[in-house]
C-alpha cells in the first residue's frame, strides 16, 4: 500500500476513504483510479516516472465507463465492476478501434 493511501483508513468492503475532516464514497472504479493515481503521484514524488496501461475510466456518477482499455486492446465493461462483457475485444489503435461503441444497460 502506498504511503499517501495508508494516511487515510479504508474500509475494504464499503470502499469509504476516512480522511480525518471527511467522509467519501467511492465507487468500484473511482477507487481504482484513485488508488492509481495515487500510485503515480508517490512516484512522481520519488523522482520516477509511472505509466498505468489499464486506468479505468469512469463515468459522472463512478461507474465503469462502457470502452474500456488494457494495454493494447478496448473492450465492452459492465458498469459495476468493469468486467469485459461476452468475448468481443479489438486493437487499440486499430480502425475498429477508432469506432467501437457499446451498448449495455445502464446500472
């Protein structure tokens, strides 16, 4: 566990950061984009330099955003838990990839 996330008590099942001046809720992805980006910025901190591949991306209200990336491909997610859906997946940067769209139920 990184040194800035440690300041703070989680509640692994509930996924509430307790800072000691306020209470947050986060959703499944906003926890771990939160506890990515605190991973990079202890890097940056220590002089080095992260890339994350596979930051998810989040939509307004938290949820899994329906694309979702890994280092070379995008896939379709579910909005709880960012889970591919059926086995369909394409290239990053290939010309499906420029176009895809996902169509899902929303949560």
């Amino acid at each position: 566990m990184s040194p800035l996330l440690s300041r703070c008590a989680v509640d692994e099942t509930r996924h509430v950061f307790k800072p000691a001046e306020s209470t947050y809720y986060l959703k499944e992805c906003e926890l771990k984009r939160a506890e990515y980006e605190i991973e990079m910025g202890t890097a940056e901190l220590d002089g080095n330099l992260m890339m994350i591949s596979d930051m998810p991306n989040c939509t307004p209200d938290g949820n899994y955003a329906a694309i979702q990336t890994s280092f070379a491909n995008k896939y379709c997610a579910e909005p709880e838990f960012g889970d591919q859906l059926e086995e369909f997946n394409v290239g990053k940067f290939s010309d499906e990839g420029k176009v895809m769209n996902c169509c899902r139920l929303t949560i």
